[in-house]
C-alpha cells in the first residue's frame, strides 16, 4: 500500500498541485499551468470517486478526497502519469474541436446514426468503431467532462488505489472486525471484476484487427478529421500498448519524432501535416527531452513524460 506524505500545516491544496507540478514535469518543462494542474486534479478525484463505488456506493467520496489533500494523494507517480495523459488529451482535443467538428460522442445507450431494430445491417467495420467511440464517451462524466474509465485505468493502479481507499475506510469504521471482513470481499471482488473489463485499448485493437489493410487509411482519415482518440486508438494497437501510454508518447513527442512513432500505421508523410500542426498549437505541451520512443525493445521511458 503507497505511504500517504504528511501534512506540513501549509496549506494542503497548494502544496498538493505543488507535489502534482514535480510529478507531471517533464524534462524540459519549468512547471505545468494552473490549467494542466487543476484539470489534472479533477479527472483524479473522479476516478478516486468511481473505484470507491466500486466498493461501497454510498461512501463520502468528498470526505475521503478531503481526508488525502490533507494527508498526500496515494498511488504517486503512476496516478500522476495516468491523469496528466488523460488531461493532457482532453486539452489537445478540445483546441482541435474549436477548428475542427468532433465526431459526436454517444452516450452509452445512444444508437448510431440511421441504428435501428435492424442492427444486424451495420457491418463489422462500423460496429467496430462504434464500440470504440463509446469506450471513448465512457472518459467523460455526465456533466461531459474528462475522467477515466475504470476499465481504461491500468489493473495494478487500479488495484492499489482499491487498498488505500479500503483502508482509509477502515480507518473511519473503526477497525470493526465483521465489517472489515465485509470490505476486504468487497476489495477482492472488485478487484476480480476489473480482469474482465474493456476500454480504449481493447476498442482499438478489435477495431483495428478488423481494418486489417485498410487501417493506413483509417488512420490518415482520422488526422484529417482531428480525430484524435481514433488515432491514438490506432496507434496503439499497431504497437501493441496501451492506450494511455500511446497517448503520452504522442503527446510529449517531438515533431521529428512523430513519423517513427507512427511509422506502424504506414501513413503518408504528407498526411501529418494537420497532426503537427495541431500538436505545435496546443499551449504548454510538455514535450521529452529526446522524443518518444516505443516499440519492442524501446517503449516509452520513465521520465520522458
């Protein structure tokens, strides 16, 4: 279980997006902004919201996200990373959406334009990327901001932020042997539960082992639109990773870097244009000292985020 840091009687927000800052940096970054920070902040306490109902859904998630300000944020560099990817997503999107019409994000029991009873007409392809654009709306709370699915979170994170809400839950039970015996099932069969569970990662790769051939021109088509979660999906399943760690390669790469790193989806070097572009725009993109490298023998490193 991660160490909570101890208070320093500063004030605990401060000090908290402090500690926050030092964990996102990267290498060539002074400092992040406000704006990445607080983002940042927010997609984690909604995820430290939705693991907690995993465990009980009437718990005082507000209680319990006041209770780590005061005390350090569990789960460190990991959560930190995991967060900032999302964060750092949802900015680069955001901009692209103000020159660019997103594809329209469905919730999860919307149809598909010109769905029907008759769904068997849809085919494969079709159904393939809708599945990915829902796993895509599943990163968005009801009020449509940015968070992270639970089945999108990477399983040991998401196993070791289910024991530091146990225990911080634990704590406010008093150590009742019954009812600490109830929790700790309750840890194991959420913990079990998540094996099971699909996101962008899984979304992609079915989608993409369903392009086959076509996925260079998918992906081409998916710059051309600033479609930037298809592409990342893409991405990954080319190189085999995970969503998130594409997302953070990409995002923190160097412009020359990115024809390597895409160089699995066998894109056109004139068809990047729009992805440079847009990548150049987005203000205060943390960027690795070297390039993002993945692949293999070379996946994207510690610290070059």
């Amino acid at each position: 279980m991660t160490e909570s840091v101890p208070s320093t009687g500063i004030d605990p927000l401060s000090v908290r997006l402090h500690e926050l800052a030092g964990h996102f940096a990267a290498p060539t970054a002074g400092r992040l902004t406000e704006e990445q920070r607080a983002l940042s902040l927010a997609i984690a306490r909604r995820l430290v919201a939705d693991v907690a109902a995993r465990i009980d859904p009437a718990m005082d998630t507000g209680d319990l996200w006041s209770a780590w300000l005061n005390a350090g944020i569990p789960g460190g560099v990991a959560l930190a990373k995991a967060c900032f990817a999302r964060a750092e997503e949802h900015r680069w999107r955001e901009q692209s959406a103000q020159r660019v019409a997103p594809p329209p994000i469905l919730a999860d029991d919307d149809e598909a334009p010109g769905e029907s009873a008759a769904t068997l007409s849809i085919s494969a392809t079709d159904r393939a990327q809708l599945a990915l654009r829902i796993a895509d709306r599943r990163r968005f709370d009801a009020a449509g901001h940015p968070a992270l699915a639970v089945a999108d979170v990477d399983h040991d994170l998401y196993r070791d932020l289910l024991r530091d809400i146990a225990a911080w839950r634990l704590d406010t039970i008093g150590g009742d042997p019954v009812r600490a015996a109830a929790l700790g099932d309750r840890v194991r069969a959420a913990t079990d539960d998540h094996k099971g569970e699909s996101g962008m990662t899984d979304a992609g790769a079915a989608y993409a082992k369903i392009l086959g051939k076509d996925m260079p021109r998918a992906a081409a088509d998916a710059i051309a639109r600033h479609d930037w979660s298809t592409l990342i999906a893409l991405a990954a399943a080319a190189w085999g990773r995970a969503y998130a760690d594409m997302a953070l390669a990409l995002l923190s790469a160097q412009t020359a870097a990115l024809p390597s790193l895409l160089a699995p989806l066998r894109i056109d070097r004139a068809a990047l244009t729009p992805l440079e572009a847009s990548l150049a725009m987005l203000p205060a993109r943390a960027v690795a000292a070297d390039g993002a490298e993945i692949g293999g023998e070379s996946p994207p490193r510690d610290g070059q985020w």
